[in-house]
C-alpha cells in the first residue's frame, strides 16, 4: 500500500520514526520501492548532486518536473514529494498554486515542499486550499543561501531559536503534513517536535525528529564534493563505482571484455559469403 500523509501523522501518534530518502530517476526510485522507505522526496538537491551546479537556485520547474516524473514511474509503492524549486512559488501566491499544481498533475507526485516560515503562510494555505498536500522546510534553506551567507546552522541564539519555534507553529496552523528542519541544534529541533502535531523530518537535526531525510548521494558516498558533518555513510557506492569504473577499462584495454558469453553469434553459412 503507497504511504500517504495521513501515514504521517499516525506515525508521530504512535511514535514511529518516518524515514525519507532524494531521489532523482527511475532506477534508485524503483530500488527505494523495494525497500522499506516511507517517502522518496525529489529534491532540488538535484541542482547540486545531479546537474553540477554549486547551489539550488538555477533549478527550473523543467528540471523538477522531468527528474520527478522519472521517479513516480519507478516508485509505485512510496509517496513521492516534489521540491518546488527557487522562485516559482515566492513571486505570488497564485503563481505558487499554478506550479504547485503542474507538479502534481505532470509528475502524478502526491506533494510539494517549500522553502519558508511565516512569510509563506499565505501561500501554503493557497497550496492546500487547491487540495495539494505540502511539506514545510525550516532552519537551514538552501534557497536562502545567499541571504543566509551560507550553508550555516541554524536558530543558534535565543531570538532565532524562538522564531524558528514560531514559525513552525504558524506552518503547522496554515496546514502543512510535515516538516524538514535542516542543520538545526538537535536540543531545539527535539523541542520543536514535541511543540507541533505535525511530524518533523530532520536533517542535521539530531534524533528528536519525527523521521529523517538525507540526500541518498551523501548516505551512499557517491557525492565527492563536501560532505556535511551530519551524514552517515551507509555504504561506499562511490568507491564501487570507480572500482567498477577502472576494471571496465583494464578488461576494454587488455582484450578480456568482451568474452565469447557476452557476443552474438552468427550462423557459418552466413560468414562464408561474406569474404
Ligand atoms: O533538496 C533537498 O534534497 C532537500 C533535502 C535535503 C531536505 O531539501
């Protein structure tokens, strides 16, 4: 049965933690459908980890669009969440539900998230009054970045802190299904938690979350950018791949690939009329 946000809140009722991975194609999306997770989230990630760029910002509704689609065609099982990328949703708010809505209705995706606090309340109300479920994301917004000055921590001193308690209320109130807190101090993020009934999904935030998100190129060291402090390596794809990567070359260059088991054959008779 495909996970919806209802499964959401029943988990935070009953303490089970969600679990959240990116994706941005078919194939690790079909390989997500055949684990356990809850939710696959389409990242604007994408900008970064998929495309080469430095930051999120360049990422169109195109791009979102095209990596999404690819990933509810392999996620038949899970709830997929599109990230709705840097200005087409804070210009207004009925150009917000426009794009909230091709995303839904071109992806086939069950959610958007947004960047933002009590500045996109009336927008996230918009949102969900259109019937769009939508993810909140608080604390570290890569689509800040250059207001922020960086990928910097969060909510550090008491009036940040307070704010970022505030503005979780007020999205809570406008009626978002969750919300990732990034790169927030744990102790605050737990709080955080227990102040709304709406599940948090934390990255960089400590386990006093109602679930965590990573980027599946950071959990898998397949990224070989920076690393962020707060990702766990779970498995060293990145060193397979080169590992794969140079035996491929070795075998092409030494002439032991391709072997006879990998060729077609061609019948004698055929071959003869050839020379
Ligand atoms: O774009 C993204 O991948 C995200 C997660 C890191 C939460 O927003």
């Amino acid at each position: 049965m495909k996970t919806t946000v209802t499964d959401f809140f029943k988990a935070k009722e009953k303490g089970e933690k969600l679990t959240v991975l990116t994706a941005y194609d078919y194939s690790i999306a079909k390989l997500m459908d055949e684990s356990s997770i809850d939710s696959i989230l389409v990242g604007d990630s994408l900008g970064m980890v998929c495309l080469g760029y430095e930051n999120t910002l360049s990422v169109t509704m195109e791009d979102m669009i095209h990596h999404s689609k690819a990933v509810v065609r392999g996620a038949k099982n899970t709830m997929v969440v599109v990230d709705m990328p840097f200005m087409s949703y804070q210009v207004s708010t009925e150009s917000a539900v426009v794009n909230a809505g091709r995303i839904i209705k071109e992806t086939g995706a069950t959610a958007v998230k947004l960047e933002g606090g009590a500045e996109m309340v009336d927008t996230i109300k918009a949102i969900v009054r259109a019937q769009i479920p939508v993810m909140g994301h608080l604390g570290l917004t890569p689509q800040s970045v250059n207001v922020m000055g960086g990928f910097k921590v969060q909510g550090k001193t008491e009036e940040a802190a307070k704010k970022l308690i505030e503005d979780a209320k007020k999205l809570e109130e406008a009626g978002v299904f969750s919300i990732v807190l990034e790169c927030v101090p744990a102790k605050l993020a737990e709080l955080i938690s227990k102040e709304i009934s709406v599940p948090t999904i934390g990255i960089g935030s400590g386990n006093g979350c109602d679930g965590q998100v990573l980027v599946y190129h950071d959990m898998l060291d397949m990224f070989s950018g920076f690393k962020p402090k707060f990702v766990k390596t779970f498995a060293n794809i990145g060193e397979q791949i080169k590992e794969g990567f140079e035996k491929y070359v070795e075998e092409v260059k030494s002439g032991s690939f391709p072997a006879e088991e990998h060729t077609f054959k061609i019948n004698d008779e055929v071959l003869e009329k050839l020379y």
